[in-house]
C-alpha cells in the first residue's frame, strides 16, 4: 500500500500525508478516497479529492480528482 500511497502524494501533493478511506468494491476491487486541500494563486484554499481503484493485486486502475 505505500508504492500506491507514493505514488498519489507524487502526483497530487495537495494531499499528501493524508491517509485515505477504503471502500471495498462487489468486484474485488478497492477504491481509495483521498482528501486535501490546495491553494490557488490568490491564496483561495481549493478541497481536493483524488480518488484510486486498484486491483485485488494492488495495481492502480484509474486515478482521478476533483478541482
């Protein structure tokens, strides 16, 4: 889980150090619900949500955000 964990902070840093809430999927899956907060240019606080499938494997399917 950490290689996956790493690998999200890498990508969105808005949330790294963040633990996210696991949800089991019916098809084995599991989807991996990240929450932050990032700031824009003004210096707004922007809530950011990434959101990870990965396999019974521990492969990342698909990677998505919220802006």
């Amino acid at each position: 889980m950490d290689e996956i964990y790493l690998k999200v902070y890498q990508k969105f840093p808005e949330v790294s150090g963040k633990k996210p809430v696991r949800h089991n999927q019916p098809d084995g899956k599991t989807l991996l619900v990240f929450k932050g907060e990032g700031k824009s240019s003004d210096g707004i606080k922007i809530p950011r949500v990434v959101r990870v499938v990965i396999d019974q494997n521990g492969k990342i399917l698909k990677m998505t955000t919220s802006r």
